[in-house]
C-alpha cells in the first residue's frame, strides 16, 4: 500500500501545496481543517487529477475532544500513518503587547500550540505502534526572532520549535522522524486572517520582493519527508531570497 500523509490546515496555503506535492508522488492523502466544502472540493479534484485516495477530516485543532474523536473515527486502513504534518496555524492581529487582544491571543496559543499537541497526541500512538513514522512541525523565522507586535505568535512558534526538539528527544527511541520547517514570508490566506480580512494591507506585507510560494514550502517538506531511512533534517529555516529574516527585506 502506498505511504499515507496526514496534514492539518490542508484548506489554504502551505498544508494544500503539500497536499498536491504528495499527491503528484502517489501519497494517500488525510486533509484537515474546518473548511469542509473547499476541502471535499480540493479532495476531489487531487483525486481527479492524480488518482490518488485522499480522506477528509473536518475538524478544530483548539477542540481536544474533537480531535482525539476525528482521529479515532479513522477506519483501519488509513490509520498506518507515515507523515503527520502539523500545518495548521496562524496569526491573529499585529498590535503592542499593551494593545493586544486577549481573544486573539487565545486563538493563537490554542491552535498552534495546543492544537499541534492534541493532533500529535493523537497520531503519535498510531506511529508508536508501527515504530516508525515522521512528523512535521511548521513554525516560522517567527520561531528565531521576536518582532515589534509579534509578541504572542512569536511566542507560539517559539514553542512550536521547543515542542519540535523535545519530541525529537522523546521519540527517539520509537524512530520517529522529527522536523521543523520554518518558513518565512510567504503570501497565502495568512496576512489576510492576521490582519483580520484587510487585503489591501495584507498585499502591502509582500510589496516590493518575491515572496516564498505555498509550493515552496511543499518541496522542502517533501525534501524532508523522503530523505533515507537514517537520515533526520531537524529543522529548515526557508526565506525569500529578499528576505534575510524578519527585520531585512530588499524591497524594491
Ligand atoms: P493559511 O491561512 O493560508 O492557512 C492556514 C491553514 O490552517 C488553513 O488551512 C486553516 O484551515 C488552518 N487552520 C487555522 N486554524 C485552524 C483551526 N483552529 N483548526 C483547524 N485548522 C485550522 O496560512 P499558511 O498556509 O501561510 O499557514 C500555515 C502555517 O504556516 C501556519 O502555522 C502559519 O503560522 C505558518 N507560517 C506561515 C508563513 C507565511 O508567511 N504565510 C510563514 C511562516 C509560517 P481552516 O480555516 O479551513 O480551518
Ligand atoms: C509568518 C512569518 O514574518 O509574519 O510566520 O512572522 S512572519
């Protein structure tokens, strides 16, 4: 049976090029998010394209309930699962910390830190049981470098980088495969949700250089995830050419 990957954020940006990416390469495909319809759509058109089998699963990474029972309804055959990219992510609001909204704050540190570890909670036993897998972590440069109003996304993908070694650590003796992959900017829906819809402002985020493509991100996961058995990247730091990280961007 072909490998199967499961991706979290699989709706938008980077989790739907790696979809692509593993579905030009024969991977069953699990894709995730709360967007149902676009990803049914998604799912069948990888499907029509590629011939592949792809399984949805629509659910919240902040919901630990939800998570363990979406993961649980799997049927047998797609729960040998190879690759667990953790994806699903993102910003919420720009502001000084004295400015911030609690609600946003909430929102981050509950999808990309506690919803990353309910989805690997969950999966990881899958892999346990096997004695072999790999799983994917996605952070960002904002995982390196605190900038002015990044505060708690900062915060969070600087623990997307701590959770990334410590569970390098503690799988190691199950040879699980971790990594994490830090990409820089790259334009997808992300500025949009952190600026709360504000496309104009959204699309002046990238004015000026060429930022990272979705499948950017997609070859360097897809780099990773196929390197010989006994060979683990730990971690991947990917910026635009312009960009040398979050405080030096060549604009034009
Ligand atoms: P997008 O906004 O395009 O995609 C985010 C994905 O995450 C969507 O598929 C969304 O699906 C999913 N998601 C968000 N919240 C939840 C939730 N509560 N439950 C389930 N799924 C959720 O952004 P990107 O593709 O750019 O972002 C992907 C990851 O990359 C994030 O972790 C982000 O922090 C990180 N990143 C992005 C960079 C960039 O410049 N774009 C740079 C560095 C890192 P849905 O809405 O359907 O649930
Ligand atoms: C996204 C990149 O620079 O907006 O993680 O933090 S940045």
């Amino acid at each position: 049976m072909n490998s199967t990957i499961f991706i979290t954020g699989a709706s938008s940006g980077f989790g739907k090029a790696i979809a692509a990416k593993f579905a030009q390469n024969n991977y069953r495909l699990i894709l995730t998010g709360r967007r149902e319809e676009l990803l049914m759509d998604y799912a069948a058109e990888l499907n029509t394209e590629y011939g592949v089998e792809v399984f949805i699963l629509n659910f919240d990474v902040r919901d630990k309930h939800e998570v363990s029972r979406s993961v649980n309804s799997l049927p047998d055959n797609w729960k040998n699962i190879d690759i667990l990219v953790n994806n699903a992510g993102l910003a919420a609001g720009l502001d000084l910390i004295q400015e911030g909204s609690i609600d946003d704050w909430d929102q981050m540190i509950d999808t990309n830190v506690k919803g990353l570890l309910y989805v690997t909670r969950a999966i990881v036993s899958l892999m346990i049981k096997n004695q072999k897998g790999h799983i994917l972590n996605v952070g960002s440069t904002a995982a390196k470098y605190v900038y002015e109003k990044g505060n708690v996304y900062c915060a969070t993908k600087f623990a997307v980088d701590a959770l990334s070694q410590a569970m390098r650590i503690d799988l190691l003796r199950d040879h699980i495969k971790v990594t994490a992959v830090h990409p820089g900017a790259a334009e997808t829906e992300f500025s949009t949700v952190r600026l709360k819809g504000d496309q104009e402002k959204a699309k002046a985020v990238y004015k000026g250089y060429q930022p990272l493509h979705a499948e950017d991100i997609a070859d360097a996961v897809y780099y990773c995830a196929t390197c010989p058995p006994h060979v683990c990247i730990s971690e991947m730091v990917i910026t635009p050419t312009a960009q040398a990280n979050p405080f030096y961007i060549d604009r034009k």
